[in-house]
C-alpha cells in the first residue's frame, strides 16, 4: 500500500490549496477528487466570487482576509493565470442594515479605506443603478472578484509542480482512523496509507463526515446572467469591470442580493443572485433546471437595483451553498481523531479565502495548530454544531 504524509479528500476550493501549501512545505501529498479540475458540480464555478475586506459578517474575518489577499497574488505569480480583479465593492443597504452597518463597523475597526455614499452619489459614480432614496453604502476600492475554476485548476497545477500526487476522477469511497494514529482511505481505485488526512468535502460532507451528524445545510442556489439595455446614457462600458464594482444590496427589508460586474464583454450578462434563499437538497439530488418562475423573480428583485436590467436571460445555473446554523465556517481536527483535519460548512462565503484555509490546514495537519485559525469561531466542536 502507498504511503503519504498526508491526504487530502475533495480538490476542489480548499482541498486544492491544502494540497498545494502541504507540497510547498515539502509534505509528501495525495489528493484525491471525484471530479476533473474546474468542474461544476459542488462550490466552485460560475466565473467568479466577491472578495472583500470589509467583512458585515464579523471583524474577526479581516485578518485573514488581508492574508488571503497576499495568498491569491502568490497564486497568480506562480501558476501565471489571471485570477483576481479588484474592481471595487459598495455595499448599499438602510442605514441600520447588516449589509451597510457591518461593512462600516469592520472597516473602522481595522482602518480599512473605505468612502460612505448617499443615493445621490451611488447613481452619480455608477448610474447603472437606483436606489432607494434613503440608501447609503459603503464603497471599498480594495474589493473585486476572483474566478473559482481558474482557482482550482491553479492550485492543482502549483501543486503537482511541487510535487504532489494529484488523482481526479478517482472518489473517496471510504476512510478510516487506523490503530496506529494514521488513516486508510479507499478510492474506486485503490487504498492508500498516510500519517494524516485533510478532510475538504465542500457540499458532500454529508456523505463523507456521517459520523458527525453536522448539522449542516446543503442549499440549492442560483446565479443568473441578464442582458442590459444598453443606451447613450447608461452603455456597456458602464457595467464592465472597469467601471463597475462588485455590489450586495439589501434595503427595505428585501432579501440580500449580490452580484458582479460584466467580465465576457457586452453579451455575456451582468451576473447576480440571491445571497440567502437556498433550498434544502443534496449534492447527489440537486435539481439542477431552472425554473422560469425564479428567473422572474430574481428579475423582479433585480430590476429594484437595476432599472435596466430588462434585456433576456443569457444563462442561470444552479451551484451548492454547505451553511451551518451561525453561518461561521467549520475548520479544526477532526472531533473524534486528532490525526484527520477538517474543512467544510464554508455557508456561501467561503471562496475569498481559499489561499488562507489551505494555509491554516497545512499548518493543521503539519504542526497540530495554526496561528492564524481564530480561537473558536470555527471550532467543529462549537456549541451549534452539537445541536445545542
Ligand atoms: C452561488 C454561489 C455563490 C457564491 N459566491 C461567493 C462569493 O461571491 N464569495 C465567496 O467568498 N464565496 C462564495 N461562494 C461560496 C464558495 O464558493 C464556497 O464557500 C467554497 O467554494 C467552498 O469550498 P469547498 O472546498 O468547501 O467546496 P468545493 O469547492 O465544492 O470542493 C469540494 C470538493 O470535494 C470533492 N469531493 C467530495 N466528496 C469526495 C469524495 N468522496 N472523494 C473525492 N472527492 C470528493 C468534490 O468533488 C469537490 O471538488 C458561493 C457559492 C455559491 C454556490
């Protein structure tokens, strides 16, 4: 049987940074994924994700994320792709929202630039929208996108030039803790040995973690790509991303949405979508047609932000959030053995951090702590999730 310092279980957006941190710090890897580098079957596809500093979920995220931030320019500089953008980010919201009072308390707290605008100067500085009257927003330069799929096929390719054996097309079907505090882990394939195991299942935890009952759940959710009305006033240079930031929008009580700049030219569609309003499903069921009732009802909420937004619907596809009862991330050893890290539960905002979670899993697996893992905001053994 082979022999490895450490496995990693699922290659996708942390998985593939685990594996390329653990060669670069000379670990003798294999990763194991079911599927090719880049696909779309679990969290990582659909062109791009938001990246953001100024973090409304809580200020104990911003730390990491200025580390993920010198973690994706690594990434860029050593496998040579175009991954990340940073085209600003307004956060618009009322005045006592999550969206636009979170964005600013995290900004203040860790001097974050960041400008504060009315509605007046929204549609002033990006007349592709209109909001309420009585909006405000916080602006930040430093925010923008990175695209998943180039991401994944980056830290794959990293990884296996340091040296990591790297097997796709090849699922997990079964692992387990041996006596001698290492792990076996069987594949369709094969059975391979190591001294640890990086679990990163993303929206397959369910499966692959049963034994911990993690009360997670595992969302169908939609991005959508419609056409604008281009016109004099308002032409597609105004939507691209080099006039347009990244938006999350909540005002008057309407549901949180999120969206992006257009990146495929003029036909490609400005991308947005609802940021909460999954449905419960499984990674293996996921329906994954969309419906003409949620196009016109994401159109509906769009149009509210959008006045233009009426041309047809160039794409919608369907992508798998994991969310845990606090939304906050599940990152630690393994409850039951130490030997075995885990990653999972990212609630739909995980991928910004890819480079600093495969930082904080190699040092996991490698030395049994990270320095840069918060003390318990991530603990698997947290109180929410043992139902409690
Ligand atoms: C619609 C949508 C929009 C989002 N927008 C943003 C955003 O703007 N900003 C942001 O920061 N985050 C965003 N996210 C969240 C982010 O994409 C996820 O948090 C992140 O991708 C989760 O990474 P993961 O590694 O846990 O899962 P994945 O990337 O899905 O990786 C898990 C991998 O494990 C593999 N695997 C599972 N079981 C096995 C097995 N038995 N054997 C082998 N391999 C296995 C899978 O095939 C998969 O490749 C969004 C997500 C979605 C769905």
């Amino acid at each position: 049987m082979e022999h490895y310092d450490v496995i990693v279980l699922g290659l996708g957006s942390m998985g593939g940074a685990a594996a390329n941190t653990l060669a670069e710090r000379g670990a003798k890897v294999l990763g194991l994924e079911t599927f090719a580098p880049g696909h779309d079957q679990g969290a990582a596809h659909g062109g791009t994700r938001i990246i953001r500093q100024s973090y409304f979920e809580s200020p104990e995220y911003v730390p990491l994320l200025q580390r993920a931030y010198e973690g994706w320019r690594k990434l860029e500089a050593e496998s040579g792709r175009d991954i990340m953008e940073l085209c600003g980010g307004i956060y618009i919201g009322d005045p006592d929202d999550i969206t636009f009072r979170g964005s600013k308390e995290a900004s203040e707290l860790h001097n974050l630039p960041h400008e504060i605008l009315d509605a007046d100067e929204i549609r002033r500085r990006f007349p592709t929208m209109n909001p309420a009257d009585d909006a405000v927003a916080v602006y930040e330069a430093n925010a923008g996108y990175v695209r998943p799929e180039e991401t994944t096929i980056a830290n794959a390719q990293v990884a296996a030039k340091k040296g990591a054996t790297l097997r796709f097309h090849e699922p997990v079907t079964h692992w387990q803790a041996t006596p001698n505090g290492g792990v076996e882990v069987v594949t369709t394939q094969g059975t391979y040995g190591a001294d640890r195991l990086v679990i990163t299942p993303g929206p397959w935890a369910p499966q692959v973690l049963p034994e911990l009952n993690l009360p997670l759940s595992i969302d169908r959710m939609i991005f959508y790509w419609f056409s604008p009305e281009y016109s004099d006033a308002v032409p597609y240079e105004r939507y691209s991303d080099k006039q347009h930031p990244v938006y999350i929008e909540e005002t008057h009580g309407n549901q949180q949405i999120y969206g992006f700049p257009m990146t495929d030219g003029p036909a490609g569609g400005l991308k947005l979508g609802f940021f909460r309003k999954g449905s419960p499903t499984t990674a293996n069921t996921i329906d994954r047609n969309v419906y003409d009732h949620e196009i016109a009802e994401m159109r509906e909420r769009a149009l509210q932000l959008f006045p233009y937004l009426t041309g047809p619907v160039v794409q919608a596809k369907t992508c798998l959030y994991s969310v845990t009862p606090d939304e906050h991330f599940v990152i630690g050893a393994h409850p039951l053995h130490e030997q075995i890290q885990i990653a999972c539960g990212f609630s739909g905002h995980g991928f910004k951090f890819v480079p600093v979670v495969g930082e904080i899993l190699a040092d996991l697996a490698l030395d049994g702590r990270s320095a840069m893992l918060p003390p318990t905001l991530f603990d698997p053994k947290r109180a929410v999730l043992r139902g409690a």
